[in-house]
C-alpha cells in the first residue's frame, strides 16, 4: 500500500463537480431570467380575480357590471354599474394585449364586444366561458 497524500481532486471528481454546477445552472437560470413572465402571470391571476369579482357584483347585486379592457394599456377599468368605476393598474411593464368588455348579466352569464379572452403581455391569457361565466388561466 502506498501512502500518498491527495494534493488535489481526481479528474472523476472534477467532471462530477462540472456536472453538479451545470445542473444547477439549469435549473436557477431560466428562473433568475424569466421574472416578466412571472409578473405577467401573477398580473393574470389579478386579472381573472377581478373578472370574477364583476360576475358575483352582477349577481349580487341583481344589476349587470362590466369590465373594460384597452390593447396596449396598463390598466383596465370595472365599471361596477354606478358613476363610481374603479380603474385598476398593473404592475410596470405588464399591458393588456386586448381590447374588449366583458359585461355580466345579473346570472353571470357573460357578453363580450370582441371576445372573452384577455391577452396579458403576450405571455398568458384570460379565457371567460361564454355560457357558463367561469374565469380560467393557464
């Protein structure tokens, strides 16, 4: 048996270190990047709320309520059937790539002028079931 001292890593321990690092950059990258399609997901899901927030106001309120959005704005606005609408903005560089109304009956059964759904920043949509009212994003 020889007594040798280790000074360094083996070329084996050196590919496995390599390989370690590589998977992690993989794995952290895409998400340390991708923090745009992060907010206009969340910016989505603010979105739907406030969809579903005009349907119940509607059937509670047994008055319709509707709610406007503008392609390449940053805000849209829930007329919630008084002269009081309320206007609400997203976060910075997060648009609306649709311009439509969704208008809900007091069974909250949707109409829209050109579509039931909204594009968020190109990244995901908000899609509202004509016949049924349900909010969904993907």
């Amino acid at each position: 048996m020889s007594n040798r001292m280790s000074k360094g890593l083996t070329f084996i321990e050196l590919i496995v270190v390599i390989a370690i690092v590589g998977v992690l950059a993989v794995i952290i990258i895409p998400r340390v990047i991708s923090t745009g399609s992060i907010s206009a997901q969340q910016s989505a899901q603010m979105v739907a709320a406030d969809i579903r927030k005009a349907r119940d106001l509607a059937m509670a309120d047994t008055a319709s309520h509707s709610i406007t959005f503008t392609s390449g704005s940053g805000n849209y606005t829930i007329d919630q059937g008084t002269a009081n609408a309320q206007t609400v903005s997203l976060p910075s560089g997060v648009t609306i790539n649709t311009s439509t109304t969704i208008t809900f009956s007091t069974s909250g059964v949707p109409t829209g002028s050109s579509g039931l759904v909204v594009s968020v920043s190109g990244v995901t949509t908000v899609t509202v079931v004509q016949t049924t009212g349900r909010v969904t994003v993907p």
